[in-house]
C-alpha cells in the first residue's frame, strides 16, 4: 500500500449520456471506434489542461487537477470536443460533467472524500451537454474564471446530508469542418513533458490565433537559440487549433538542402495528400493548376489539371499568386495556422513567396508562426531583410524566446513528475537551472540523463528523490554529453546504424539508411524504434517511412564521431542509394544528390555532373541564389573532374544568367568569358 496523501484537489467526473443505448444501436465493431475516439478526445483536452486521469469509468473519466481554473477550462473544452465530435459522425453525444474542490485523502491511487462525492454526484444530476460545479469553485476561482459561471440553485445530492449549491459553466459549440485535415504527424508526437514556464508567451501566440480566426493575417516571429523550444510552442499551439476546428499546416527548412520553397511545398503536399477527394478542389482555390509545378502528385488526385505556360517571370508570379490563393480559399473552409519552421535555413525563394502572401490583398483567416534562430540572422541574412521589412508591418507580433527563469525550470520539474515538489526536488530545479542556463532541450535532457542512471528517481508518490545530495550527483557537463550518455546507452549496433542516418541528414528515410547499412532490414529498425523510445528520434510516418533527429544537437553528436574517411564513405553510399531508390521521383532529390557526391569526395565527376543538373533544376524553379551556391560548387569541381571545355561554358553561362536575374552586373562579364571559350573551341550555338 502506498503513502496516504490528504490534499486539496479539485476533482471532476465525466460520462456519456446513454452510452448504452448508443452502444447497441451501433454494434460492437463501431461502438469501439467510436470509444476510441471518445476518450482520445477527453484525454486530448485533459493533457492541454494539466489534469491526471485518476480512472477509467466506463462510459467517463475521474480526473484530478491542482487548479479550479484548469478543471473548469478542460471541462468547457471536452464539451466542445465531443459535441463537434457527435456532430462530424452525425450522432447524438453528449456528456455531463460535474467539478467540486476540497480536502480529499489519495491512497491506492484513487481520492476518497466529500470532494469526490460531490463532483460525482453533480456528474449525475448534470443534464446532457451540462458542466454543474459546485459553488466553491466560483468562489475560489475568483477573477480567474476565463469562463462564465451561472448560478442554478440547490442540489439535493444522495449521501450528503446538506444541499450543495451549483453554477453551470456556459460553453459555446466550436464550428465542425466541413473538410477534415489530419494533424501533421510531427505535431501529432505526444511531447514528454506538458508545457513548462511560457504562459505567457502561449497566452501571446494564442492571442494571434484567435485574432486570425476572426477574419485577419497575423504572423508571429518566434526566435530563440537551438533547444529553446521554438517548435515546442508552435506545436502546442497547433494541437490547441486542431482540437477546436481549425486547420493546422506545417512547413519546415532543412540545413544544407537549398530546395526551393520547401515549407510551402511541404504543407500543400499535406493537403493534397490529406483531403478527401471531393473536397480537394476547393481547398486549392481556383489556380491549383499552377500548383501542380511544385507538387507534381495533384496532377494525378485532380486530373486535367495543367499550369499556363508563360515565361519564367510571369510564371513565378502564377505560382505565387496561386500559393496565396490556395491559403484563402483554405482558411474560408476553417481558420487556418502556418507554421513555417526552421525558416533561418529558408532558401530565398522561400522568403520571396512568403513575402508576396503576406503582402497579399486576400482575405485571409491565417495566422503564420515563423520560427528560427536568431543567433544565425544578422544583417546579410537573407532573412534579416524580410524581419526587417515585417518590423514596419501591421499585425507582426514577436516572441523572444529565452531560457527558462528559476521558476521555469522548477515548473518544468514539477509537471515532469506530476506532484509539487519537496525540498530536494527544488534544490535538483535550481542545480538544473544553473547547468542549463534554463534552456528547455538541455533541462529536459539533464534530467532524463540523470533519471536513467538512477541518480535521482521517483518515489511511490511520485515526488524525485536522490539518495545524496544533489550537489554530489552532479549535473552533466553540458548537453552533449547528456546526448552522448543517451547514445551510450544503445547498443552500438544501434549507434552505428544512427551515424549513417546522421550523415543522410537530420530527416532522413528508412530505406536509405537499410541501403547503406551493412545489417539487415530488421535490424535497422529495430535500431531506430531503440532511438525512438530514447527520444533521440521521432517517426514522422509518410512512404516511404521518414525519421527525423529529434534535435539538431543529436544529429552533430553522431557527426562528431565519424571519422572522415567513413564519413565520405557514407556520403557516396547514399547518392548510390538514392539513385537506386529514387529513380521515378529523382527530381526531388536533385539538392540531396548533388550534396552527397560534393561531400563524398571520391568521384568527382560523378559530382559535377549532379550539381549541374541540381543547377539547372534551380533555375527552372527560379531559386536564382541556389543555382548560384550549386555553380559555385560545380566550378569548384572542374580541375579535380578535369571538366571538358563544354562543361565549363555551360556552368559559366548558367552562372551569368543567375547573376543576370538577381541584378549583379559582373552578369555580362561572365557571359562574355563564356562566349570567349565557346569561340576558343569553335561551339558556334554557345557563343
């Protein structure tokens, strides 16, 4: 038997009216589908409001908060979620809900008390689609409320001997979409840990969201260091739009893949991969013709569906508009979030594109939450002149992300255990804190590192214990060595199949790393479900299968350790693995391609012939600075390919055009050098 606990708690009750009845006319196959997505949706909102599931009822739940303010808010919310929930399967739910606050004893994992007698009992009494708490909790509440409380007289509530006076909390139906967008599955990944120390910066950026919702173009620019938990806010706030019936988009920029408009390509593959059918049409607006140049698939979902030809400015400036046109007609159906993640490493084609959306005089139920790295931006980033620009911008919030304060980190340990802390669990925040400088990544990491080695654990009631002082067990020298302890842990097999996968990039595919692998295919996945459930890893799902690092920090940690000559190694295996699994979709992969030769090292030919057609490729996609980065590269090449004379003319002339199309004069000089060999040579056509 555990520690007897008395505390006070408030405590809430939930169940399905008729449940019963609604199971039998079902039948058994659909009234477990439809259980299944009860309770996810129950517990979806019991999560986002820091409550614990004490148990399952059967038809509801028993659910235990620390906060009147959370309970009262989590139980408004799971009326909207199961009313929408019923409306979208076009049946009749609908729950009651009662909530009461007081001294209760915990013990056997259950309360025991009058609380827990009242809450139940108010459950009961409640009507369809009622939340019926008892008065205390208003009281109690205060100014806190965020909801509003009616009065609704007495109750006369079986084993209490006096009646309890009651309030309803009023609640308002969300809008049901009339499409159903599934969540992106890097948005879907259940974090560790609830939402540490940033109230106030989720209250600013759900301030956005509801001012977007209400018929306007709202962006917000979250910037941080590495870790700081950018993402993590932006995911918090997508799961919180999704669970109330907006439509949530995710768009991400890798490092080292100048692939042109890559978070808006992203998200309009989501879509189209995502929406049903018959209401994919109208979720692209009337120019998805023009999409079809970037997502090559919509062809085939919506045949007939062909770009206007044009020249290359005019058809730049199709694609934009019909990229905007997409976000309007979208955000008509249901308000609509962007997230547009990792944009430091935006391809300035990328930034051109966002630029032309937000200037744009649509009307737009959109909020666009831009994350990236300001320790990466200054002045000559070509993001720097769009942040810039967004500064003399209606409608552009900011939110600086900086580590967390003393109390941050302390929230963080204590959501992290589930209890309030005691003594040596405040003096482990505050060691954590001073090591970490409240960096959420690092915090987090320090802690799992330290939990795992047994240093400190949780005891029956859930609160951390060490049996030293929290000075003697030390807190790891910095978070690499955290992220390198985690790797230890694994067995080496599962390192080495890590270290390829890092070298393919910090999103990589399945088959690949099978490919280059010297195991098996078993093997490899076995490997990557261990770094998985280690969270170095997270399963983004999609075919084929996709795994990204789960921080930037794993991925270098693995770099590190690889010597140059397996490194190069690798860099050849997966070009030779991505042409061989690749071939019907290889323009995708033209960036990747070219990367991974340049860095193997050992055939440079083979190299220079992929950065000219990853060059070539840019430039039909107007990425004029990316065709620039990739000429550079192929220039670099020529004496080690020993490139032909023709080789040579050509990436010079490319050169000149790129630089012709972004305004730099040398343009005419480097053509006129090209035009000179061509004649050396005697190649009439290229001079």
């Amino acid at each position: 038997m555990g520690e007897v606990l008395t505390a006070t708690v408030t405590l809430l009750f939930c169940d399905l009216v008729d449940s019963t009845a609604l199971a039998s006319e079902l039948g058994d196959v659909a009234a477990d589908d439809l259980r299944h997505d009860f309770f996810d949706a129950l517990r979806a909102e019991i999560t986002a409001h820091r409550g614990t599931e004490v148990k399952n009822l059967g038809d509801g739940l028993m659910v235990s908060f620390n906060s009147n303010a959370d309970a009262v808010r989590a139980a408004a919310a799971m009326q909207q979620r199961i009313d929408a929930l019923g409306r979208t399967r076009e049946l009749p739910l609908a729950i009651r809900v009662g909530i009461s606050v007081g001294e209760a004893t915990f013990e056997d994992d259950d309360w025991f008390g009058t609380p827990v007698i009242e809450a139940s009992r108010l459950c009961s009494a409640a009507k369809a689609g009622q939340v019926l708490v008892a008065d205390v909790v208003r009281v109690l509440l205060g100014s806190r409320a965020e909801v509003s409380l009616r009065p609704v007289g007495e109750f006369e509530l079986k084993g209490l001997p006096e009646p309890v006076v009651a309030c309803e909390v009023e609640w308002a139906p969300l809008s049901v979409q009339s499409v159903q967008l599934p969540l992106p599955r890097a948005f879907s990944i259940a974090p560790r840990f609830s939402l540490a120390g940033r109230d106030a910066e989720f209250e600013q950026v759900t301030t956005a969201w509801k001012q977007a919702s209400v018929g306007a173009c709202r962006v917000v620019l979250v910037a941080g260091e590495p870790g700081i938990g950018k993402t993590r806010l932006a995911a918090e706030l997508a799961r919180a739009v999704d669970r109330h019936g907006g439509f949530v988009l995710l768009g991400r920029c890798d490092d080292g893949l100048s692939v042109p408009y890559q978070p808006f390509v992203e998200a309009l593959a989501h879509v189209v991969a995502s929406a049903p059918a018959a209401k994919l049409a109208s979720l692209l607006g009337p120019a998805a013709g023009e999409l079809a140049r970037v997502v090559p698939e919509l062809a085939q979902r919506l045949p007939g569906l062909v770009p206007t030809p044009s020249d290359p400015e005019t058809e730049r400036y199709l694609l934009f508009e019909a990229i905007a046109g997409w976000l309007e007609a979208q955000s008509q159906i249901a308000p609509t979030l962007l997230v547009l993640d990792d944009l430091h490493w935006a391809a300035e084609p990328t930034l051109h594109m966002l630029r032309h959306v937000l200037r744009s005089e649509r009307s737009l139920n959109l909020l666009v939450v831009v994350t990236y790295r300001d320790t990466e931006v200054d002045r000559t980033h070509p993001l720097g002149a769009l942040l810039a620009d967004l500064r003399r911008t209606e409608g552009v919030d900011r939110v600086a992300l900086r580590g967390l304060d003393g109390d941050g980190v302390a929230d963080l340990v204590e959501r992290a255990s589930g209890n309030a802390l005691n003594d040596q669990a405040r003096d482990l925040a505050r060691a954590v804190h001073a090591e970490t400088g409240g960096n959420p990544f690092f915090a987090i990491e320090v802690l799992v590192s330290l939990a795992e080695r047994g240093a400190i654990y949780q005891d029956s009631d859930g609160q951390w214990r060490s049996d030293v002082s929290i000075e003697d067990v030390g807190i790891p020298e910095g978070v690499k060595e955290v992220v390198g302890q985690r790797l230890s842990a694994l067995p080496e097999s599962a390192n080495a199949v890590l270290r390829g996968a890092a070298v393919a990039g910090q999103e990589f595919e399945l088959d690949v790393v099978v490919r280059i692998s010297s195991d098996t295919e078993e093997t490899v996945i076995d490997a990557l479900e261990a770094a998985r459930v280690a969270g170095l890893l997270d399963e983004l799902g999609g075919a084929p299968l996709r795994y990204r690092f789960s921080h930037a920090l794993v991925q270098q940690t693995l770099l590190d350790e690889i010597p140059t000559a397996r490194r190069l190694r690798f860099h050849r295996m997966i070009a030779e693995a991505i042409e061989g699994l690749r071939a019907p979709s290889i323009d995708r992969y033209r960036a990747a391609l070219a990367r991974h030769w340049y860095e193997a090292g050992t055939e440079p030919a083979r190299a220079l012939q992929a950065t000219v057609v990853a060059a070539e490729q840019a430039l039909t996609q107007y990425a004029d600075r990316e065709a620039l980065q990739l000429l550079v590269q192929a220039a670099d090449l020529f004496d080690d390919a020993a490139a032909s004379d023709l080789q040579r003319v050509d990436v010079m002339t490319m050169t000149g055009e790129a630089l012709r199309r972004i305004g730099d004069s040398s343009h005419r000089r480097v053509l006129l050098d090209a035009g000179q060999l061509a004649a050396t040579i005697g190649d009439g056509p290229r001079m």
